[in-house]
C-alpha cells in the first residue's frame, strides 16, 4: 500500500468519482419526471445487475449477508432517497444532508457492537446534530419536512448498510465491485412489490409504455457511471491508498451535489440551510481529522 502522497493520476480519478457521485443527485431528479421513485429505484438495480454480473464471481460471502446488504443498502436507502427528491427534497441538500449516515453508524456501532465513542467523534456528532436541527427546522416550499424526515431515513439505512459491510468485511479479502454487483440482485423484487403496492400497476404500465431516452440515460448514469464506475474505482484507490487518505474526498460531494442542484434547477437555499450545513460539514471533519489534534492537544499539556 501506498503511505506518500497521492500520484495525479489517481488523485484525478477520486476527484472525478466525487464529481460522478455529486452530480447523481441531480440525475436522480431528472430520472423522477418519467419514472416513480420505487421503479426507478428497481431499475437502478437490475441495470446494475445485468450484464455486470457475468463477467464477475460471487464472492463466497453468506446468502444472509447478500440479503441483509441489499435490504438495507439498497432497497432501505435508495426507496427513501428517491420519495424523498421525488415529494420535492432539493437534489443539493439532500447530498448533504445524506452525509449524516456517519453519524448514524456512530450510533449504531456504540449500540450494537458495543464499541466506545472517541472525544472528537462525540464532539462532531453534537456538531451535526445542531446542524441537521437547524436544517430540518427551516422547512417550507423549498424543502418539505416530508423530504427532509425521508432523507434522513435513507441516512440511517445507509449506516444500517455500513453495519452489514462491516460483517461482510470478516469473510476475508475480496471484490467488492463483484459483490455490489451481485448484492444488486436482492432489490429490484422488493422495490417492485413496493412500487406495484404504492404506485400502482397503472403507474408502472405508463412509465415503462413511455420509456423515453432521457429516462434511460439517467437510469444507466445512476447504474453504471455512480454505481459501477464510482465503487470500482473507489475500491481501486481504498487498494492502493490508507482510508484516512481516500475517505476525506467523500466531504467534496456535497458541495458537488449543491452546485449542481443550483445550475441545473435553479435550487436556492436559505442562510440558515448553509449555516446548518456548514455545522454538519464541521462535525464530519471533527469525526475524521479530530483524533489527531486532540491527541496533540494531549502529548503538548504533558
């Protein structure tokens, strides 16, 4: 593994990953004026799938995880992600707000496996509770409290998910691309009974009889360019680099998702969306940077 810095060929892929991941939100949007959120979610999913996976092995990871992985991943995170763009989330804070999945998992390692909380991590999650609070609290046309409360639950799925990959982890060292790819089967039966039981037979029939071209180029963007390409070369970079080197880039989204929500539908925030989302921001880099200061804070008192 390489511990110098990053070579510019590789510092341009994560730098374009970002920008891939950023703009998704908006190509989610764009997806939703001819599709509904649960069928576009499925489709994302069995484009995801299909042809990927004959090309790649299943990793021999147990069925339950594949399942557990896809349930909550997949279908928990992307079913409410996409309600909540579709009921009228702006595609740029819900790229922010979705950031709170880290916080989340906080939560749900200290609980379910028990591990303790560090000084700067419980100082980054008060961080971002003030923020997400202030958020949520100036909801109106611009952003409804139903989108807010539905990204939020799409954050904690997304840590849910953190959770399963961290017991997929154990089984060893593997493809992770391969395993995405065939955890991408679990989703699109349960997205489409929820779309059949939610939106109606009426709604798929239409959709899928008016299929147009930009529908299907902003389902394979959110397929194979955020999904395929993005992990791939996310797992390319984790190979070759420490976390702690790869995992900062993933604070850039946001204000990759926000500029293009801006350009592209004209998506106004209000002063106290930034200062809510410059809390949360802090708070991230609190959680990931804040270890090593107040480790020096320490070595200088002594």
């Amino acid at each position: 593994m390489n511990t110098g810095a990053m070579r510019p060929r590789d510092l341009a892929l994560a730098l374009l990953v970002i920008v891939v991941w950023g703009v998704n939100f908006a190509v989610i949007k764009v997806g939703l004026v001819g599709v509904p959120p649960l069928l576009l979610a499925a489709l994302r999913f069995l484009l995801a799938a299909f042809p990927a996976l004959l090309f790649l092995r299943p990793p021999k990871v147990p069925l339950r995880l594949y399942l557990a992985y896809g349930l909550t991943m997949s279908v928990g995170q992307f079913a409410f992600l996409f309600t909540a763009i579709h009921v009228g989330m702006p595609s740029g804070l819900a790229s922010l707000v979705l950031q709170s999945q880290s916080f989340f998992t906080l939560v749900l390692t200290a609980l379910w496996l028990k591990e303790k909380w560090h000084v700067n991590q419980l100082a980054g999650l008060m961080l971002a509770a003030g923020g997400l609070t202030l958020i949520g609290s100036a909801h109106g046309a611009s952003m409804p409290l139903t989108g807010f409360v539905l990204t939020m639950a799409a954050a904690a799925m997304w840590a849910c998910g953190n959770i399963v990959s961290r017991a997929v982890g154990r089984h060893g060292p593997m493809n992770q691309l391969a395993f995405v790819v065939w955890a991408s089967l679990v989703p699109p039966l349960p997205l489409l009974a929820l779309s059949y039981s939610i939106e109606g037979s009426s709604a798929m029939t239409a959709t899928l009889q008016n299929f147009s071209l930009q529908t299907f180029a902003a389902v394979a963007y959110i397929a194979w360019a955020s999904t395929l390409f993005g992990y791939a070369v996310w797992n390319f970079l984790l190979s070759r680099y420490p976390v702690n080197r790869v995992a900062p880039f993933t604070l850039l989204v946001p204000l990759v998702g926000l500029t293009t929500g801006s350009l592209a539908f004209g998506e106004t925030l209000k002063p106290v969306h930034f200062v809510g989302g410059a809390l949360l921001m802090a708070g991230l880099l609190v959680n990931l940077f804040g270890s090593a200061l107040f480790a020096r804070r320490q070595w200088s008192k002594t």
